[in-house]
C-alpha cells in the first residue's frame, strides 16, 4: 500500500518511503535503512528526525548504532487532524484579513478587477468564490429557466456547501416556474427571500452582490452560460446601495 498521499499533508517523499520502510521491518539501524531504500544518508537522518519531531519514529543508540522504531500507524491519523487544524486556522485568520488585503490591491492598481467566466465550470468557479469571501450574499435571481446541468450542482453541493459554511443569502426572487417552492426551502437553505412578479421586474440572470466583489451570471436554458466578476470596493458599495433600494421596494410586492 502507498502513503503518496500524504505529500498533500506535509510528508516530503523521502519521510513517507522511509517511514513505510520502517512500518514493513521494524526497528533496524539506519544503516539499514540506507540500504534498503538506496536513500542517501543525510536526507535519511534529515527524514527521521522530522518524523520524529511528528511522533511518528522513535530512536534509540544500540550497540553504538542509531535506530529507528515506526510508531503505529495509528498516529498517523493524529498528525493528519493537525495539520487540519492548522489549516483551517490559517484559512479564517486569510478571510478576516482578505477585505482589507482586497482594499490594499484595488487601490494600487487604480482600476476595477474583471473576471470573465464561461461554462457550467466556469459558472461553478463564482458560485465557490461566494463561499470563499464567507460573507452574505446579496443576490436577484430567477428560478424557471436555469441551465439543468448547472441547477443540479446548485441544488446538491453549492447550497450544501454555503450552509456548512453558515453563508446567509438575501434573494430577490422574480416570479416563474418554482419560484414559491424556492422561497418554501429558505428556512432550510438559509436564505430570506422576497418574490417580485416578472412581468414588471424581469430578471432574466443572476446578480450576487458579496463582500468587494459584484457577479453577473447568465444561466438561460439554451443559451451560452457566461459570469463575470467585478471586483472593486467602491462599486460593491454602490451596487449593494441599490439592492438595499430594491429591496425596500420588493416588500411592497411580496404578495405575489
């Protein structure tokens, strides 16, 4: 069986061969070691003593020699879950810090960030970046005709994905096809929407407003799916300022 990988969990290749050298003969010298995986000398000591410092090998001097002994396997699981951790932490010390960071490099390069996406993929691609920023989304969408292939996805992993994440949404909904069995799910979905007839108000794609950024996506069964993203400060403001608007609006609508 092959640990490769754990290379995504921080094991170089060196420490992952030695190791499970180690787990298939017990404890030996490193000498031993050296010769049964043609590694070179220094980079073994290099690999056990980093996984050492893991809890993964212990070594002792018999006869004058160093040895190695694995850890169980077991442990493996630990560092692993650590590592985890580690991550997420990183992960929510960059978003507190990604509002500001965002600001910094809208500013130095004087000029609105635009992204062009294409494609059930690339439509994907705005929905996951929503979930990255982590804050509310602020969004005007309509229900009846959107791409089968991309709904799917929209129904079984991204508002899945945006509850795990606790992400609420703020939904100006225009009146068609599932519409009322849209808003029915908010509780469950995580969501306040409010329903606007489209014959007054056709929105005919979607527009999410989150944290420094604006997306635009056209989704319409039979026609070419393309999103662009903005990402500019000053005008998710603005942006945001005229859903705020819409919305007060809305309520007065909301029977339909």
């Amino acid at each position: 069986m092959s640990l490769d990988y754990l290379q995504k969990a921080g094991f170089t290749d060196t420490e992952i061969k030695v190791y499970e050298f180690l787990v298939q003969n017990g404890e030996i010298s490193v000498s031993q070691i050296i010769s049964g995986t043609k590694i070179k000398r220094p980079t073994v000591y290099k690999a056990l003593y980093s996984l050492k410092e893991k809890g993964l090998v212990v070594t002792s001097d018999i006869k004058k020699k160093l040895h190695a002994r694995p850890e169980s396997p077991s442990k493996l699981v630990s560092v692993v879950e650590k590592k985890a951790d580690e991550v997420e932490d990183i992960k929510s010390k960059l978003l507190s810090s990604v509002s500001s960071l965002s600001a910094l490099y809208i500013h130095s390069t004087e000029k609105p960030v635009v992204r062009t996406f294409e494609g059930v993929e690339g439509l994907k691609q705005i929905y996951q970046d929503t979930i990255d920023v982590g804050q509310t989304i602020y969004a005007l969408v309509q229900t009846g005709e959107v791409d089968p292939v991309l709904l799917g996805w929209l129904t079984s992993t991204y508002i899945r994905k945006r509850k795990k994440t606790r992400i609420h949404a703020k939904v100006i909904v225009s009146t068609g096809p599932w519409a009322k069995d849209y808003q029915k799910k908010d509780t469950e979905e995580l969501r306040t929407s409010v329903l606007v007839p489209h014959d007054k108000f056709p929105i005919d794609h979607e527009v999410d407003i989150y944290g420094d950024k604006v997306a635009f996506i056209h989704y319409k069964i039979g026609e070419p799916l393309i999103g662009f993203v903005i990402h500019h400060p000053a005008i998710a403001q603005t942006t945001k300022a005229w859903f705020d608007l819409a919305w007060m609006g809305a309520k007065s609508h909301a029977s339909f």
